[in-house]
C-alpha cells in the first residue's frame, strides 16, 4: 500500500465528517495522524509536482496505469 493513502484516507474522512449533514448522519472523525500545516503543505507541492511531471514526460507505468487497461479491449 502506498503510503500517501496512508495519509490522505484518514485526511479525507475527517474533512467529509466536518460537512453538517454527513455528521448528523455518521457522527465525526478524527484523524489519528496529525501532521504540521508546514508537512501538509510540501506533501502536497510534492504531489502536485510529481503529477506535473509524469504528466510532461508521458512516462508508462504498468501499475500507475492499469485502469486504462480495460481502454484497450
């Protein structure tokens, strides 16, 4: 498993639990990993410039890429 989910799932659960209607429903969350806003902030640039990247390079990745795969058929 990739480590950035790791990180992004409980991210996104808390961030979905704090919209009034779902709490109601599902109650809130809170994310047992708690990072500085400095660390969130270059996880994210770091992101966004990988995503710049591969994008650019039209790099192949067989993994990265296999949900296109079903594209072919």
């Amino acid at each position: 498993m990739r480590s950035d989910l790791v990180l992004a799932v409980p991210f996104a659960l808390e961030s979905a639990t704090r919209i009034p209607k779902i709490a109601e429903r599902f109650g809130t969350f809170v994310s047992p990993i708690q990072l500085p806003a400095w660390i969130t902030t270059a996880l994210l640039v770091a992101g966004i410039l990988a995503a710049v990247e591969r994008a650019l390079t039209l790099r192949r990745n067989k993994i990265l890429d296999v949900e296109t795969v079903w594209t072919a058929f």
